[in-house]
C-alpha cells in the first residue's frame, strides 16, 4: 500500500519505461526508490504516460521534487527530464501564508534545487524554488522563490540584490505578486476622488452657490429661436400641430414608396411552348434567307458575260 505522503508523481513517461527502468533512474539520480505503480491506460491497457514513485520518507520526497525536477533522466532515449510533483493532489497540505520573490538574471545552468539552496542556507523559512523553462526545458533566465515569514522575504530582498553566488553573474531581485491578488493590488494604486467631488457639492447646496452659473453668456434655451434688431419673430406652431403635420407627410410619403415597390411577380421556373418557339425560329430563318437570296448578285452564265444592271427600288 503506497503512502501518498511519502510518494511522487512522475510524469512524461515513454511506453518502454518500466518499474525496473524508473528505480534505475533514481538510482543513478542518488536516491532509492522503494517502490514504483505504473497506472495504465483504461482502454488500451498500456501505460497512460505516469507512475508513483514511493520513497523512504517525506524529506525523500521534498529533496527529489527540488533536486531532481527539469534534469533528464539518465538512460532515456529521446532524453526526457524528470517531471516530478507530489503524490497528494498536486501539492503538499499547508496552511500559512506565503511569501514569494522573483529572481531574475539566472544563469541557464541554474536548476530548482540550486535555486532552493542558494536561499534555504541563509533563511529558514525558505519552502522552494522554481525556474521558469521554455516548452523544450530550457531556463528563461528568471524564476520564483517562496518563504513563510515575510520579515525574512523583506530580508532575502534587501540582503541578496546583486548578490553573487548563484551562477556566473549577479542576481537581481523584486517582490512578486501572485496572479490573484494582482487585481486588487493595482486596485488599491487607484485613488478615489468621487467622494470628494460629492462633498463639494453638497457644500455648493448649501451655501446657495451654483459652480456653473459663471459659465452662462446670455443664451437662451435651448431650441429657441432668436431675434436680430429690424427682423421680424418667427412664427412658431404648437408642438402638437407640428407633429401631427409631421406623421401625416411620413405616412404619404411611406404609402408612395409601398405603391412604388410593388411589381409584378414573375413565375421563377417559366414552362416554355416549345412549339411555339421553334414556329418563331422557322419565321425568322425564311426571313433570313429570302432577304439573303433578293440581296446578293445572281450567278453569270460565264466570265465574259455582261454584268446586269441592278433594279432602282
């Protein structure tokens, strides 16, 4: 019976991998597999691309998952790298906060356990590291690391910018936020003025004053007409009569173009008379022919015979 706390999740697996081939790795990797369940595929039976691996205890298990994770597996042929995570659900059980930095400026040798180690040495609270890979496991240059007592967080900021050690050139580092308190923390950056702007006003009210009434050159309302010196006022109509007038020429106006859109409907497959058509077509073709015969010269008896004379119609 596996113990899920002291057992792994390895995945990437190709078909030959075996138990017997997986306890080999680990073996060569330093650390003793006690056990390894290959899960095989419901429908073909054949492996589904992941095993657990059980260990001697749980710092068996947080020391491969660090040490071990994004190297290749020795023997693997096309190369893998270990993929490796815990056996329970994903992740460790742990309640607490934590507290995260971004590392950046790695080096591309650097790993997850180097990473982890160059940070537990000095801080205890130090929980792991992760370097951040392309989809062919190759390091971007930058990755994460968690602590569990802020003031240590704080410290690891302060005390390890620039600092040297972890690879061929300085680290720089910053805080980081994770995904879902990054709304809310831009949230908090925006300052609210609409409650100040609501307390103005109310003190305007109060004091009888009104903040716009500066801005008013004499216009009158809007829609009303003006009158120049020596003109004559407009006449105006009541608003009812106007849209009454309105409506009438809109509904003559939309019953003229109803009348105009009316055609006549054509049959879409018409059945053609073809008796008809090809009495037509024999009309036109003796029209045709006897218009050609009247029109052209009639043939000489022979080469020397007199051209006649063409009729004057």
């Amino acid at each position: 019976m596996f113990n899920r706390m002291a057992s792994l999740w390895m995945g990437d697996l190709d078909p030959y991998m075996d138990e017997n081939f997986i306890k080999q790795a680990f073996s060569t990797m330093g650390e003793t597999a006690y056990g390894v369940k290959i899960i095989c595929h419901r429908v073909t039976g054949g492996s589904a691309g992941y095993c657990f691996v059980e260990l001697a205890d749980e710092a068996g298990v947080d020391r491969c998952v660090l040490r071990l994770n994004g190297k290749l597996v020795p023997g693997s042929n096309p190369p893998r790298k270990f993929k490796l995570n815990y056996a329970t659900y994903g992740k460790r059980p742990d309640t607490g906060p934590e507290y995260s930095v971004f590392v950046g400026d790695l080096t591309p040798e650097i790993d997850d356990f180097q990473l982890y180690e160059f940070f537990v040495k000095k801080y205890a609270s130090c929980k792991g590291g992760k370097v951040v890979t392309d989809p062919f496991g190759n390091s971007r240059g930058y990755g994460f690391v968690k602590f569990s007592d802020e003031n240590e967080q704080k410290a690891a900021m302060e005390e390890c910018q620039n600092a040297n050690g972890l690879g061929g050139k300085p680290i720089r580092i910053s805080i980081a936020i994770a995904k879902s308190n990054k709304t809310s923390y831009q949230q908090n950056q925006n300052y609210n003025y609409s409650q100040y702007y609501q307390q103005y006003q109310n003190y305007y009210s109060q004091w009888g004053y009104d903040p716009y009434s500066s801005y008013n050159y004499g216009y009158g309302p809007y829609g009303a007409a003006t009158t120049a010196p020596g003109m004559a006022p407009p006449t105006t109509t009541s608003s009812a009569s106007t849209e009454t007038q309105a409506t009438s020429e809109f509904q003559q106006s939309l019953g003229a173009t109803e009348d105009t859109d009316e055609e006549a409907v054509e049959d879409p497959d018409p059945q053609p008379d073809i008796d008809t058509m090809n009495r037509q077509f024999m009309e036109r073709s003796e029209e045709l022919y006897e218009s050609l015969m009247n029109c052209h010269w009639q043939p000489l008896d022979s080469v020397t015979s007199e051209i006649p004379t063409v009729a004057n119609f």
